[in-house]
C-alpha cells in the first residue's frame, strides 16, 4: 500500500543534506508520495527503509519493454495524468498490423515499406515502431491444426527476415502463439491473444520466453482480477486490453484504467494500455481521429492495420508532441549554418535556436537556392518573439552571436539580416555592431524567398 509523505519522512534519514535537490528530506518525502522523484536521488536511505519504501517508489504504471535487434519500445513508467503537470516519458509505439493469411510475399513486401518509411521533423527522425503479427486460422475449422500455426510461424519469420522490429504477436491460441514465439526468437515480442479462459498457458509462454504479455477482459474489474492472477503466477509486464472497441468507451476506460493507477495507486491496473483503432471504425478518417484520442489518452502500444505515409506522419508528430517534456523546447545547438554552399558575398541571417523556428528558416532559405550563412542565436530554445518577450534576444545577444560564429571571418560584406520580428532592436543593435549594416527581413518565413530574391539585403 501507498505511504504518505509524513510516513515516508520517517523513513529517510532527515539530516537535510540537499542532495537529493530538494532543501529538506520532509520535501523529498513529499515529492516521493507524489511520485514525482525516485528513491535513488537519496543515497543515503538505510537498506532496511530502502525495503519498506519499495513499494511506494515503484512506478504506479510499469514499465513494459519490447525489443528486436536493438531496437526497444517501452511503455508505462508514467506518473502524471496530464502532461502539462510534468512530462510523459515513454512515447507510445505505433505498431502496423499484418495478417498472416497474405501471401509471404505480400506480407514481407509490406513489412519492407513499413520499415523503410522514415520522416524528419525538427531534427527528429520520426518512424512506425514495429510490427503486429495476427494469426488468422484459429476458427473452429482449423483450431488445434499444425497448419494455423505453422503459417504464423512463417509470417512471423518472414517479417523479421525482412525487418527486424519489435513485435506484438497477436493469437488466440496458445499453441499457435507458441510457434509464432519460437519464430521471434532472439527477440522480445509482446504476446496477445490472453483471456479469463487461457491466461494460465499465455502466462506459462510469457515466463518461458521472458515476454510480457497483454490480457483481454470486458470489465474493468476483470481486468484487475486477471493482473492479480498473473502477476501472482510470476508474471509481471502485463498489457491491458479493455476490450471495447468504440470511441467513447474506450476513452472512458483508458482514463479511468490510468486515473485508478496514478490518483489512487492501484496496482492491479498500473500496466500500459494496448489500443486497436482500426477496430474502432471502418472510415479511415475515423481510425485516424481514434488514433488520435489513444495517443492522447493513455495508449501506449497502438495497432493500426493500414499504412499510409498521409495518414501515419501526423499521428507521428502528434506522438512527438505529446511526449515532449513541455519544460524543455526542442532546440538545436547554436552557431553557423551553412545553407546551399555560401560563399564570400552570400547573405547573412539571424535566428533562434528553437528547433521550429530554425527549421522553418532553414527550409525556406533551402528551398529559396540562394545560399547563405544562417547565425543561431542561443535564445535558450524559445521562438523569435518569446525570446525577445523573454530578454533572451536582444540585441546584445545578436551581437554576440555575431561575433563568437566569427562571421566576419568568412564573408566580404558586413551586413547581416534580422528577424522582421525584432525590427525594435535595430538601432541598439546598431551601437553593438559599429561595422555593420543591420538589415531587417521579413517577420515570417515563408517570405524569406521573395526578400532573398528581391536583393534588398545587399
Ligand atoms: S538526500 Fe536524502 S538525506 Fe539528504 S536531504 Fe535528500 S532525502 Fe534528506
């Protein structure tokens, strides 16, 4: 059971040392009830209390791994409801469902452009995560036939031969499951396919192959008494499922699952959730908008079963969003960009270093041909205009950016462009750089082309 921040103090040494960052050990305490810290920034907590405070460290979601050829996925560890309290941790993964009653050749064709789809946003190259594998002869005609799985097996062989992702193999039968286990071999699969009617022998195949497993319950309560019995059986990453297919209830459950583990520590539903868009509607705009709402709210492994670049980039960059510390802005290092091989007499520019607004930049001069030297100012991450709102570009600022990129050194002009943004500083600007001309540019990006072209600057 959860300690509270007082029966925790008790337990830490109070010499208040500060060297846990924290002024007091009783304000550890506190943050450690919250589960805000971890235990180890104490280093000085006795084994003993160590013991007793274990279960009160312990993340109220748990973390649950997956992994192939190096590659990981992991979910849970997470301990607010809404970002903006802190940050979520583990972004979820996005998973392409692929059916094993394709042609091999149709499935392995898929996995290859699955894996090769690769896009860049702000710096981050952005990707699907892995593969579901769903073994579809398991009716009554073929239950218990060494053919359903055997064509799991190869479907499962044949998307690793072709691309080594995590999986999550997905068979209601255990003995399917374990043939589609035996192909992953060498990898760290997510097994599902458990109910209240099998989960023993699921849970058996989860020990044996040291993977974690997902369940399947209708209630929200069958769900926490089937985690009861699972971890009681030995196994301790576990997936949910809640089994509801539409919007509405699945937001319902998803927040309801992550309210009882975080608000109230309850541990039989502190797992990461799996969710199944595709299942959720046959429209393709509405798998995406149930998609949407299971990054959003609280899904940590999602299956879709269509690929499509225009459908899977913004899930993406909503993912990337979502799961960006808020205190913490995208940034790229400050210094010199050299954008389409500048030479002596190619224009200067000014920016800031939050990764954004670098990229817009970046890509409209890229896109304009004209080549040029791009100055990143260190703003400390924030946007043109937050920086200057903030004090943290201003003219002395600029200067300096100027002068530590030794600018001078590689172009014949002195002249060098500003933000539209920040006209304002122009004449202080002006007395920070005796030798220079300032210009001012345009205040948005998208008209860096036409500036350029129209040669004001020179
Ligand atoms: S490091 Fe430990 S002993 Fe020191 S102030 Fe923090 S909680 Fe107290």
């Amino acid at each position: 059971m959860a300690l509270s921040g007082i029966q925790i103090y008790k337990l830490l040494p109070k010499t208040n040392c500060k060297e846990c960052g924290f002024p007091t050990c009783l304000a550890f305490a506190m943050k450690l009830a919250a589960k805000q810290v971890e235990l180890d920034k104490c280093p000085y907590v006795s084994d003993e209390s160590r013991e007793k405070l274990a279960e009160s460290a312990a993340p109220p979601v748990r973390l649950v791994t997956i992994s192939a050829d190096g590659r990981e996925v992991k979910s849970g560890n997470e301990i607010v409801l809404f970002r903006h309290e802190k940050t979520f941790y583990n972004p979820c993964g996005l998973f392409i469902r692929l059916y094993d009653d394709e042609p091999l050749e149709e499935i392995k064709a898929r996995a290859e452009e699955v894996a090769a789809y690769s896009v860049d946003y702000v710096g981050m190259p952005l990707s699907i995560d892995g593969f579901a594998i769903k073994a579809t002869g398991e009716g009554a005609r073929e239950q218990g036939s060494s053919g359903a799985a055997e064509r799991f097996a190869a479907a499962v062989e044949g998307v690793l031969d072709t691309a080594k992702l995590p999986l999550i193999l997905i068979a209601d039968d255990p003995a399917v499951m374990a043939k589609g286990l035996e192909a992953a071999r060498g990898t760290r699969p997510l097994i599902n396919g458990a109910t209240a009617d099998n989960w023993e022998a699921f849970a058996d195949l989860a020990k044996k192959h040291d993977a974690p497993m997902a369940i399947r319950a209708d209630t929200v309560s069958g769900l926490a008494e089937l985690t009861e019995k699972i971890t009681g059986a030995g196994v301790q990453e576990i997936v949910l499922d809640p089994g509801v297919r539409d919007l509405r209830s699945s937001l319902a459950l998803n927040t309801l699952i992550r309210r009882m583990a975080l608000k109230k520590t309850f541990r039989p539903l502190g797992f990461p959730i799996i969710s199944f868009p595709s299942e959720c509607a046959a429209d393709e705009g509405m798998v995406s908008i149930a998609a949407t709402q299971a990054i959003s709210k609280y899904g940590g492994f999602i299956v879709l079963d269509r690929f499509s670049p225009a459908t899977i980039y913004p899930l993406l960059v909503l993912r990337s969003n979502i799961y960006t510390d808020p205190q913490k802005p995208i940034q790229v290092q400050p210094g010199i960009y050299e954008i389409n091989n500048p030479v002596a007499d190619s224009a200067v520019m000014v920016t800031t270093n939050f990764s954004i607004t670098y990229f817009s930049v970046a890509n409209e001069v890229d896109g304009s041909g004209f080549p040029g030297w791009l100055l990143v100012a260190d703003a400390e991450g924030m946007s043109v205009l937050t920086a200057w709102a903030a004090g943290k570009f201003d003219a002395e600022k600029i200067a300096k950016t100027v002068k530590t990129t030794e600018i001078a050194d590689k172009v014949e002009h002195r002249k060098v462009i500003i933000p539209g943004h920040v006209a304002v500083l122009l004449g202080e600007l002006e007395e920070e750089l005796p030798d220079w001309e300032i210009k001012v540019g345009p205040r948005e990006a998208v008209d860096i082309t036409a500036y350029l072209k129209a040669g004001a600057w020179q």
